[in-house]
C-alpha cells in the first residue's frame, strides 16, 4: 500500500492543551500510524484555521488532502485502516 499523507492540526496553547487533540494523538501514535502533527499555537492561529476549514473544532485529521474529522472521527477511521 502506498504512504498516506496524514496530518494531525491542533491547538496547544501556553494556556491550553486540547484533551481532543492530545487523544487523537495518542491514537495515531498507538496505531502507529505516520503522521505530521500541525500544532495552532495561538487563539488566531485556531481561528484562522478553523475559518479556513469551515470546521467549529480542532482537532481535525487529513488523509491525502480528505478531511476526516476530529477524535471520533479518528478513531472511526483507524477502524477502517488495515493493519
């Protein structure tokens, strides 16, 4: 099988780590799955991206430019992905 493009974006502020982003890491990590973690580290960087997407939540997982979704959607799809 060919190498997926995946990344990981989400939010780790001075103030805030997202619990969602740092679970849907730890997903991907366990799963061993290559990825590239994108880190929005600023509340404008969040926004921006979020604007961007047209999405209200990070974390949000990409597979080859296809955009899967946030920590259940990740784990949704790990489900699917052959070992």
């Amino acid at each position: 099988m060919s190498e997926r493009n995946v990344i990981l974006y989400r939010m780790v502020l001075p103030e805030h780590v997202c619990p969602f982003g740092l679970l849907a890491k730890r997903m991907l990590d366990d799963a061993q799955m290559s990825f590239e973690d994108r880190l929005l580290r600023s509340r404008e960087e969040v926004e921006a991206f979020k604007s961007d997407y047209c999405v209200a939540t990070t974390p949000q997982l990409f597979v080859d430019g296809q955009r899967i979704g946030g920590s259940q959607e990740v784990a949704d799809w790990l489900e699917t992905v052959p070992a």
